[in-house]
C-alpha cells in the first residue's frame, strides 16, 4: 500500500446520523513520497541523538519525572484542564479547592504514565496495556462513570452537543473491538518492514479515529506515542512527548488529523507528526543541556556549605524530583530533624538555588525555581 494511495474509511448512514468506518491498517505499506522520507530520516538523526544523550546523563531518572509532568500538564491542557505544571508539582492540600478537579486529572496522568512504562517490562504494547492505563487514567475525575479501562460500548463523537451536530463521529461500537485488534497487530507485525515512526504515526492516526473509549482517547493515544517508543526501543528512556508540539499546533493537529478522514491525506498527517518527533527531539536535548549546566552551578554553589556539603548534595537530588516542598517533606525525605530542614532551605535561599513562594511566615512552600523554568 503507497501512503500516498491510502483510503481512510467510509461514512456508513446509522439512526439519524453517519458514523465514520476506518480500514484496516495491517497492511504492507511502501513510502512513496521523497519529501516524507526527508522528514523521516531527520526525526530518525534528531531521536538518535536525544536517546544517547539521554543515556550519558547520570541519575536521568530524576529528571524524567519532570519530563512526565511536563506531559501530564501539557496533554491534560489540550482537553481543557486548567492546571500549570507548578500547581501540578504541588501537594494537593496546597490547591485551590476550585482547581482539584484538574490538579486529580494531571496527577491521574503521571500516575497512569509511570504504570504504564513499568507494565512494559512484564505486558507487551496491547490493548491490554491501554485499557490498565485508561482505567488509571479516569480513577476518581470527570469520565469516571464512563467504563474507565473498557472500550466503549455506546456511540460516541466529537464537537457538538449531539450526534446530530457533532463535528466528527468515531466507528459504531460494534467495531472497535476488531478494529483495535488490527491496531495492536499492526504494531506487533515484523513482516512489514515499515519505519517505526511512519508505523506509530499511523497508529496514533487510527487509535483517535477509532476513539475507542468514551473519553480520554487523547490523552491516551500520546501516550501511546511515547510507549510504543519505548517498547520498540528507539527510546532506551521515556524521554520524548509530543503533546507541547500538539498544544503549540493544537489547530494543525486536528486538522491534519481530520484531512485524512476527509481527503485520505496521510502523507501530510506523517509529514507533521514526523516534524513533531524532531522538534521535540530538539527541544529535549536542549532542555537536558541546561539541566546539566544547572546541576554544574548548584553543585558549586553548595561547595561553600562546607561539613554540610553532603546533606546539601542529597537535598539538590531530592529537589529534582520535587522542586515545590516544604520544610516538612524535606525533614521526612532527608531523615533529619525540622530545624535541620529548616536552616537548610535557608541555606539553599541564601545561595539563590530556592525561592520561597507563599510570602507567609508559617506553612511555607519553597521551589527550585530555575529548574522548573525549564519545563514552563
């Protein structure tokens, strides 16, 4: 099958509306346009370099879970959730009560991220896998009632109030089931000698076409994109999200997205997913190197502390987990005293690598400011 030669699907007439039926995509598929193969080799040369930098960096785990917020934030944001990736690090006693509902969603995320990468080490990329992760997912938020962790069993669309004005209607339920099976044989198939970009492309593609749960197909579908990544190990990390891209082009996503569905365009699809995995390739590598130079400051600077230099060294690794704390957590996580903790945050604001944030002179929160600044 050419890229170029692809047919989406067919609206079918249902009960007062017409629903849209994808077509299978295990097939055999054959890049057929050059300016396509530019852009892979490109992504390919940019993802390369972003796994083996992100190999050469000590303790990269810690900095990871700021990526996996980051992400959480940003895809959470793109389906509406209000919530900024410094509310998100906060604890939630710390959240305006107005605002729980998208602190939950966003920590939801995370949670529903890390479970999944840690799945991948016992569960293959399946159906399986998604549902677990769709069930953690919408665990406790808005969707909870709408069969968290099941595929859909009701017709479902997209824009408008209604199926009678909705901008876009997914499959009839009666499909999803055997049509997600061809997805996940899709990206299981070693026979199809397709590049794994232009494959979960295509498979993020038909994954928001199918739509095949009642919400939170989204969120669910990038994450997808990062763990099939994973999984295939073109990422020895999970160190690459493309939901800032999507947000940044949120009109483009959709529209390249639906142009597929309305003109079989899958080669412009690739063409901006592919531009997608570059730039955010770029702009991982980038956000690592001032990591790097920000950790090569702080170290120094806590040179100056000098018999509590060690204590200070293991509080730098604990803020980088946990940039927004309190004295509190640090004297809980660091095993010491609070008015240990307590001179030591003072320590870490004298030398500019803390700010306090609240202004009080009780219940203080302190951010590593510089470094969430990487991830804003």
């Amino acid at each position: 099958m050419n890229i170029s030669s692809f047919k989406a699907g067919k609206t079918v007439q249902r009960y007062q509306y017409k629903s849209f039926e994808p077509n299978v995509i295990d097939l055999p598929w054959h890049i057929d346009n050059d300016g396509l193969i530019m852009l892979l080799s490109l992504a390919n040369i940019k993802l390369g370099e972003l796994n083996a930098f992100s190999q050469l960096i000590p303790d990269v785990d810690f900095f990871i879970k700021m990526h996996v917020f980051k992400e959480g934030t940003t895809s959470s944001r793109i389906e509406g959730t209000q919530t900024n990736i410094d509310e998100a690090l906060q604890k939630e006693e710390y959240i305006n009560p107005e605002k729980k509902d998208d602190w939950q969603e966003v920590q939801n995320h995370v949670e529903a991220m890390n479970q999944a990468i840690g799945h991948l080490e016992k569960l293959p990329l399946s159906s399986r896998l998604l549902k677990q992760t769709h069930k953690t997912l919408m665990q406790g938020v808005r969707g909870k009632h709408k069969l968290p962790g099941t595929f859909r069993q009701s017709q479902n669309w997209i824009g408008g109030s209604s199926l009678t004005d909705a901008v876009f209607i997914p499959p009839h339920q009666d499909g999803v089931g055997d049509l997600m099976a061809d997805l996940e044989n899709f990206l299981h198939n070693e026979n199809n000698p397709i590049p794994p970009l232009i494959k979960i492309g295509i498979a993020h593609y038909q994954f928001e076409t199918i739509h095949p749960f009642l919400d939170g197909n989204g969120r669910i579908g990038r994450v997808l994109i990062t763990l099939y990544l994973v999984s295939n190990q073109l990422l020895h990390k999970p160190t690459l999200y493309l939901s800032d891209f999507f947000e940044k082009n949120k009109s483009l996503y959709y529209d390249n997205l639906n142009r597929v569905r309305t003109h079989n365009d899958l080669t412009q699809w690739l063409k901006f997913f592919l531009e997608g995995v570059r730039s955010s390739s770029e702009n991982a590598i980038s956000t690592f190197r001032h990591i790097i130079a920000l950790r090569s400051e702080a170290e120094h600077k806590i040179i100056s502390l000098g018999k509590k230099q060690a204590l200070a060294k293991s509080f730098l690794h604990y803020l980088y987990s946990k940039p927004i704390t309190d004295a509190g957590d640090v004297a809980e996580s660091l095993s010491i005293n609070i008015s240990t903790a307590l001179r030591l945050i003072e320590d870490f604001i004298r030398l500019k690598i803390l700010i306090e944030t609240t202004g009080f002179k009780r219940n203080r929160i302190f951010a590593f400011d510089d470094y969430i600044k990487l991830f804003r």
